[in-house]
C-alpha cells in the first residue's frame, strides 16, 4: 500500500497474498500440464503455450500501463481543470489533503449514469473520472465519500493487483480459443494418422482451460469483491461521514434501476473499475453473487455501520 493516511486493511492484504499464491500454483500447475500434453503430441505445440503466456503478459502490462486511457477511452471522458470544474476539483483536493496523496488527474464522464472510477498504475498515473449523473444526484459530502472510496483504490494499488490477478485468465482464454480452432495441434497438418489422438487432446486443452479460467475468474472475483469492501471502509475511516457513502451508495444503487438498460450494457466494461455496478439490480440470487464484481447492497451497507460504530466508540 502506498503511505498515506488510509487506515491500513489487513485483511486485504492477507487476500491479496493468498489469491496471488493460489493463482500462482493454478498457474505452475497448468502450464505444466499443457506443456506436457504439447510435448506428448508434438514438440511445436509447447510454443505454442508459450507464445500464448507472452501474448497474455503482452496484453496484461499493455492494460497496466495504459488502464487510464482505456479507462477514459471507454467512458468518453475527458480530463477538466480546475476552472472548468470547480466544485469537483475543490472535493478532490480536500480528500487528497486528508489523504496526503497526490492529487490524481480529474475527468468527467457526460452521461446520466450515476458513477465513478479512479484507475492508472500508481499515483503519479492515477485519474479519476466522475459522471455527471452521479455529480448532479449527489451532495458534496456525499460526492466526497464516493471520491475518498476511489482514491482508496489507488493507494491500495488495485490496479496492479487485479492485472497481476488477470494474467492467468487471460492465458487460459487465449489457449481455449487456440484450442478451439485447433492451433495448438495445428489443425492436424501433417498428423493424418494420429488423427484420433489429435482431437481427444484437443478435446483435453480445452478442459483443462476451461476449468483453469473458471477457477481464475472465481478468485478474481472473490477478491474484486473484498476489495469494494476495503475502499468503503478505508473512504469513510477517511473523511470520518460512513453515513454520506451509505447515502451515496443507496441513491446510486437505486438510481441503477432507472437506467436504459442499452446505456448500461454500454459501460459494462468499465463494471470493475466503477464505484456501483452498472446493471439492473437482480434478485440477490447466490449466483449472481459469485459473479459479481461488487458485494450487494446490503453487505456494504452492513460493513458501513460497522466503521459508524467503530468512530464512535473511538469518540
């Protein structure tokens, strides 16, 4: 984490560490597999593997290094000074002053969708983007929890953790597609009589990636979960107001529902980086739980009063 006055989270850390060791041993574990299963057919398919890990670290630092713009990109977003967005400036000024961080690059998103996200490879790269939906539904406290929680982000360095944390899924989706079209086992060229062992280790790379993505997808998610969990703590330890973000949260969340569902689907890419999931609010089934990108609702709201009841204990 980088120093600054967020209120450390032992428990991100420690599944931080726990997810990077599991993906790690996924990882040896799969590579070991397919490359075995490379050499057991031809010697060619193993680079094959290979390239599909470099590809995947190509795409991972390239999605590292230039996640703000991509983030903005997607968004439609463009950066703002001071004079043209006084009142958001001012906010992110204070909270940058609580935080003793370094203030971030601003931008603002015109759309009705009520959001914000703050992304880059470390501080110095960091921006944040808020919309203009989400700056005319909200008050200014109730806007600064939002930009406290965001920021948290950052000095929690999300952004390097959930690209490392992607790496292996991203292998494992590149191999399912090479698989799929059969170029590891290149398309059976020059293999015609193994023509039958050929498509049954096809048909074994695509399970062993498959299984590989899902188990990497899970964990990512579990942690992308924990860590919205983390930002609300450490924002409203911050500003000192865990009701404001509750405020916040509950007018966003419901304000979701009254969205175009064609404006939603269209900044669904940006669901991991948001401060609320762009979505329809479901059920609240189990399942849709695993895959979220967020806690529900009710679990932040729950992890809020207790940082209300922590301050005032501490008063």
């Amino acid at each position: 984490m980088a120093r600054t006055r967020y209120a450390p989270d032992r428990g991100l850390t420690a599944r931080m560490t726990a997810t990077m060791f599991l993906l790690g041993l996924v990882f040896v574990g799969f590579v070991a597999a397919i490359i075995g299963i490379g050499y057991a057919t031809h010697a060619s398919d193993a680079v094959i593997v290979l390239f599909a890990v470099v590809l995947a670290g190509g795409f991972a630092i390239g999605s590292l290094f230039y996640s703000d713009k991509i983030a903005l990109s997607t968004a439609r977003a463009v950066e703002v000074t001071p004079q043209q967005a006084p009142q958001l400036h001012g906010i992110v000024d204070r909270v940058c002053a609580l935080a003793d961080m370094k203030k971030p690059r601003v931008a603002i998103s015109q759309t009705q969708i009520p959001n914000a996200f703050a992304t880059g490879r470390n501080a110095d790269k960091a921006v944040l983007c808020v919309t203009t939906g989400l700056m005319n539904k909200l008050e200014p406290e109730e806007l600064e929890g939002v930009i406290a929680h965001e920021l948290s982000h950052v000095a929690h360095k999300d952004v390097q953790v959930m690209t490392i944390a992607s790496f292996l899924a991203i292998v494992a989706a590149l191999l399912i597609r090479f698989s799929f079209y059969g170029e590891l086992f290149g398309g059976g060229r020059g293999r015609s009589n193994n023509n039958g062992n050929a498509a049954y280790l096809f048909l074994i790379i695509m399970a062993v990636s498959i299984v590989v993505y899902a188990i990497s997808f899970l964990l990512i998610r579990l942690l992308s979960r924990y860590r919205e969990l983390a930002a609300d703590r450490s924002g409203a330890l911050l500003t000192g107001q865990p009701s404001k973000l509750k405020s916040a949260l509950i007018k966003v969340t419901g304000d979701m529902g009254k969205i175009p569902t064609r404006d939603l689907r269209a900044a669904e890419p940006l669901n991991a980086f948001f401060f609320a999931p762009a979505m329809h609010l479901s059920n609240g089934s189990s399942l849709s739980t695993i895959f979220s990108t967020h806690p529900s609702l009710e679990r932040r709201l729950a992890e809020l009063d207790k940082v209300q009841r922590q301050l005032s204990q501490g008063r």
